[in-house]
C-alpha cells in the first residue's frame, strides 16, 4: 500500500493522480482510497477541495461520497469500510494508494490497533454537559487525566473531547493508549509525506478559504440545508462549512466567516503537522519541488532508502 499524506494545501490529492498514472504505465494499475474525514460526505465538494469525477483522470476511487450529512463520521466506522476497499484492490491485483490528512483515520487504516467500545449513557451524558458547559470545561478535564490527548484534539473539538473522556471513563486508560507505541503495520505500506514551509503555506491556504467562497461554498451550503446539514453532528461543524451556515444565518459576515475560516484552517494545518511528522518512516518531498513525482517514484523503487525526515525547514 501506498500512503500519501500532510497537510492540508500542499497537493496529496495531484501527487497520488501522478503516482497513480506513472504505476499504471508501469504495468501496476493503481486506485484511490480517501481518508480526508469529510470528503465522506456527499454534496460536501466546493469546502473539501473534492476532486470531480472529471478530475480524477479515469482512477478509481474510493470512500468518497460515502456518508449523508447527517451521518457522523467515526474513526471505528472508516477503518472496517476503507480496509475492506484495499483488500479488495489488492485481490484485483492493483496498488492501493490511501491519500489524505486526517492523521486518525490515515493511522487507523495504516496500522494495526482497535478501538475502544463506545457506551450511549455516558456519551449521552459527556454530550449534555458539551452543551451546558461548552468545549473548553471538557478541555480542561481532559487535560488532568490525559493531556497528550488534550494536546492534540485542542480546545474546540467538542465531538472529539467527548469521545476522548468516553475513552477515558471506559477504560480507565488515556484515549492516545489505544495508539500504539511502535507502529505495526496492518500490511506493508510505504509513506510518503508532501511538507511546505509555514512562510509558504500560509498564504496558500488562505487563498484556498478565499476560492471556497468564490466558487460558491456559501450556495453549496444553502443547497445541503434540505438534507439537514445544521443537525449533522459532524458535518455541520465542518471547517467553512460551520462558518458559511453562520453566514446564511445572519450571525457572521462574509468577510467574518472568511477570516475564521481561514484562522481555524491554519490551525488545522498546523495540527496536521504535529501529528504526521511525528511518523519514524515517513519519506518527505517538499511540495513545491518541481520533480516531486520522480522523487516519490524513487523511494516507492527503493523503499529501504534512508528516510528523509521533516526537519529541513525550521519554520514548518
């Protein structure tokens, strides 16, 4: 398996089109697997940079459109539906390759670890307290009893902080005890990483959020309304999704869903980053290389080539 992962904006979804392609000439044809959590849900395209069916150059792909938006999107729930996606591909005789930045579901595929069960009273009630007391007093819990957890799901992920007490409270373990330590692998994969500088990156995104309105985010929200995006439990808290409801609601500006769009989406980036380059074996390619292709199609010839870490730039 191939895995393509980093940061939102540094261009996974053309690196794995290239790769996909340069496989295929070799006589290895190749599909796609998205694991970008809310590139699940259908309708949702215009705010996820979701490839259309005409960009994806005749590659298949898979777990894309999956998810009505008032499905929530769990971790547990991808993991069974994405490996069965890849056993399927590999049966066929075809290279999977698993694109995407959300650093959870990417490990849950990637690796071999199970998750912990799930109990409706005490998320019912871990729920309840999210509306009364809001996102930050169960921040400042899960900080006592699991601060690595904390650290990653940071302060306004109420779904998230609900599910990490869950956890907790279940288990009597921190959340991140059901990471493993030392990665093992659910089957042979190799990793390859697109990285930017933070001095580079930022500007991009923020153009991104801008051509998210420009192209119409706002009307593809009004559009997904009918279909109850406000009661989706995950993707009505969407990154510019959530704002762009606020807009229609009359409770933001454009000009003020744009910023915060684009403050939560640096900080995302920035999440992303904390969370992929911890990765012992992942190869880096810097996203504005010009012969970023070649350089990914040597480490898949040479996967025993020493890893390339992320520390190249200090200011990523």
């Amino acid at each position: 398996m191939i895995v393509i992962v980093g940061p939102t904006g540094t261009g996974k979804s053309d690196l794995s089109l290239d790769v996909a392609e340069r496989s295929a000439e070799a006589g290895r044809p190749a599909e796609i697997v998205n694991a970008d959590a809310m590139q699940l849900y259908r309708g949702m395209d215009i705010g996820t940079a979701k490839l259309s069916v005409a960009d994806r150059r005749g590659i298949p792909h898979h777990m894309l459109d999956v998810l009505r938006v008032t499905d929530e999107a769990t971790v547990a729930r991808y993991q069974t539906e994405a490996r069965a996606a890849i056993t399927d591909i590999v049966s066929r005789g075809r290279v999977p390759i698993l694109v995407g930045g959300s650093g959870l579901y990417v490990s849950a595929v990637v690796y071999d670890f199970q998750f912990p069960g799930t109990d409706a009273a005490v998320r019912a009630r871990l729920e309840a307290e999210l509306v009364e007391q809001g996102p930050g007093a169960l921040y400042t819990r899960l900080k006592t009893v699991d601060p690595v957890a904390a650290a990653r799901i940071g302060a306004s992920n109420g779904r998230r902080l609900v599910r990490a007490l869950e956890v907790v409270e279940l288990t009597g373990r921190p959340h991140t005890a059901a990471l493993p330590d030392e990665p093992v692998y659910w089957m042979p994969a190799l990793t390859l990483g697109l990285r930017a500088q933070r001095a580079e990156l930022t500007p991009r995104l923020d153009a991104r959020v801008e051509g998210m309105w420009a192209h119409g985010l706002v009307e593809e929200v009004r559009g997904l309304i009918p279909n109850g995006i406000e009661t989706g439990v995950t993707a009505g808290r969407a990154i510019g999704y959530a704002q762009a409801l606020r807009q229609l609601a009359g409770t933001l500006s454009q000009t003020e869903a744009i910023v915060e769009t684009q403050q939560i989406t640096r900080r995302y980036a920035r999440r992303q980053v904390s969370w992929f380059k911890r990765s012992p074996h992942t190869h880096w390619i810097d996203s504005d290389a010009p012969d970023r292709v070649d350089q990914a199609l040597t480490r898949l010839a040479d996967p025993d080539q020493p890893v390339e870490h992320w520390a190249p730039h200090p200011a990523s």
